[in-house]
C-alpha cells in the first residue's frame, strides 16, 4: 500500500515507516504535526510521527506491529517513553531516526471513521 500525499513534507524514512507500520497494524491513525504537514497544509515538515488508536487492544499491539515494520526495513527500534497510554520509540535504520509516538486516544470519537482518499 503507497501512502500517497501532495507533498514532500514526510521524510523518505517517515513514509517507508508509516507504510510497512501499516502493513502490520491498521486500528491506529496518523495524528498531529505528521498527519498536517504530510497530508493536508503541506505547511512545514515534522520530526515526529504520531500515531493515535482508540482501541486499547491495538495500542497493545502498537510495539510489536512498529518493531516488525521496522524490521522490514532493516532498522531497529528503541523505548524512550513508556507511560499508560503512550509510549516514544526512536526507530533507525541507515543512518536516519523516526521518532514514533503511540497514544492511546481516550476521549470518545464524536464521529465514525473517515476514509482519506
């Protein structure tokens, strides 16, 4: 799946992480900083990568599914923040860093699921 944006403002590494991360696990969307500048403003670029789930059992299995993508892609994975409801990772591979935050959204959603095409 090509994660398709206007836009230069994702890093080549950022896309090739969202990508693969999205090959493992899809109950979490891209959020924030990342999900603006890659998607919709194409206002600045983003150091970060946020991805948010409201579903408790995917935020479980949000480390397991951001180690296996980077697996694909030959980086490797590191914690730098681990609290209930979020966690930090910092994945790197070929000389490059993502920093990658999985939050457990715990506000309810007001709306269903939008489709972004």
């Amino acid at each position: 799946m090509a994660i398709a944006s206007s836009s230069d403002k994702l890093s080549p590494s950022q896309r090739a992480l969202l990508e693969a991360f999205f090959l493992f696990e899809n109950r979490f969307c891209l959020t924030a900083g990342a999900a603006l500048a890659g998607f919709c403003l194409h206002h600045r670029p983003t150091l970060d990568l946020d991805l948010s789930t409201p579903d408790p059992a995917a935020f479980e299995t949000g480390r397991r599914a951001l180690e296996a993508a980077a697996a694909e892609l030959g980086a490797t994975v590191a914690v730098r923040q681990h609290a209930p409801g979020f966690e930090r990772y910092v994945v790197t591979g070929r000389g490059e860093s993502v920093v990658v935050d999985l939050a457990l959204e715990r506000v309810p959603q007001t709306s269903g699921a939008k489709r972004v095409s």
